[in-house]
C-alpha cells in the first residue's frame, strides 16, 4: 500500500513539477525503479504516464506558446516526431545493463545543460549568428534524446533553447510542454507495442499527474521565475548524485 501512495503523490508532484519548468521524469522514473520495475520498462512507463499530464499543460500554456522567428514550427514538429521514433527504436534494442550505466550521465548532462545553458547562449551568440539551421538540428536530437531516455528532456528543451535565444521562461515552458508531448507520442505507441508499459504503476501515475499538471499550470503563471530557476537546479543536482549512487555504490 505504501508504495502505491508513493507511487500517486509522485505522480501529481511529477505533473505540478513539469508545469512549472520541466523534470518531472526525474521523481517518476527513480519511483517506478524503486517499485520494483526494471530499468527500460520504468523508463517507457514513466514515458506513458507523463503523456497525458503534457497534453493538459500545453493546453494550459496555450497563450503563451510562440514559434521561434524565423524557423518553421511544422518543420520543428516533424523533426521531433521523426526523433522521437528512433530514440524509441534505440530504446527497445538497448540492453537493461547498459541504459542503467548511461542514465546517470544522462541525467548529469541535462542538469548542467540547464544550469549553464543561459550563460553559454549569451557567450556563443557574442561569436556567432544563430539561424534555423542549428536551431532544427537541436530540435531533432531532443526528439531523439526523448524517445530514447525521456529524463528531463523537458529541461533539455529549455537549456538549449536559451542557447538560441529564447529567454521568457513562461514561453519556453510553453513551448517545452508542446514539443514534450508531440516528442513522446511515437515514443508511447511503440513501448506499448513493444509490451514494455507495466500498466498498473501506469495508470494509477497517469490519473495523479494529469491533476499535478492542471494544478501547476494554474500556479505557474505566478511563480517568480528566478525563485524557480533556483529550485530546479538544486533540485536536479541531488536526484542526479542520487542516480550516480544508486549505479556506481
């Protein structure tokens, strides 16, 4: 019973935190570990859960969605539906072994992407002009990165899309929340294909995080977008030591 409450307060706490700014896959993915699920099916289930919960917040966010100036927002979409298939692919065909030694890394990657990504765009647009080139070819390796891990890509998208230039932290989640579930969507369909979905844990997290992502949407639109930077990059530090513990201790 225990681990059934965990398994719902994570759920809607997922949901509220990837309404907010991102990383919500961060608490459901270590939970469905815990209870019990092996590496690859707690990956494609906390894929599977959090769908929903995308879905209720890009509809949330829907008047503060804005395509970037100057690149095609259906080009954008077809290159995160196109990646998010063969991260998928690559998924299922991976050995449990070795996604467990990579998902720490992962995880570490995404952290300092978002901690640092601001500063690094400031310093490379000093160098150089960024045009719709690198920005689709980002767009494509994070549908890729999604289909394939799905942990924290929502923090992925918002550090690299400072990069590009994108600085308002209510449309960068709007955006993120959009491109989040149009990135898991092929990613869904072939895990459940795949029969790699453990569809209690499942459903009972869907239910849960679609209520935590209409209750952070609401409250999102208020927070103080420093006070929530902060807290994100505080936060994703100790679940990716926890991550390195878990793997290498």
């Amino acid at each position: 019973m225990g681990t059934w409450i965990l398994i719902m307060v994570t759920g809607m706490m997922a949901g509220m935190v990837n309404s907010l700014a991102g990383g919500g896959s961060f608490l459901t993915f270590p939970v469905l570990v815990y209870a019990g699920l092996p590496p690859i099916a707690a990956n494609a289930s906390s894929t599977v859960a959090l769908l929903p919960g995308a879905l209720v917040g890009a509809y949330g966010y829907k008047e503060y969605r804005k395509p970037f100036s100057g690149v095609s927002w259906m080009m954008m979409m077809i290159l995160t539906l196109i990646g998010g298939w063969i991260g998928a692919v690559l998924l299922l065909v991976s050995s449990t072994s070795a996604f467990d030694i990579l998902a720490p890394w992962l995880l570490l990657i995404s952290s300092l992407t978002f901690a640092f990504g601001r500063q690094a765009g400031n310093l490379l647009r000093k160098t150089i002009t960024i045009g719709p080139g690198p920005v689709l070819s980002g767009q494509f390796f994070l549908g890729i990165y999604a289909g394939y891990f799905g942990g924290a890509v929502g923090i992925m998208m918002m550090a690299l899309w400072q990069i590009f230039g994108l600085t308002d932290l209510k449309v960068i989640n709007a955006n993120k929340t959009y491109f989040v579930f149009i990135s898991n969507i092929v990613a869904v369909a072939l895990f459940v294909i795949a029969q790699k979905v453990v569809w209690p844990q499942t459903l009972v997290m869907m239910v849960t995080t679609m209520i935590g992502s209409y209750l952070g949407t609401r409250y999102a639109k208020k927070v103080d977008p420093v006070k929530l930077r902060l807290a994100i990059v505080f936060f994703n530090f100790i679940i990716t030591a926890v991550f390195f513990y878990r793997t290498y201790y």
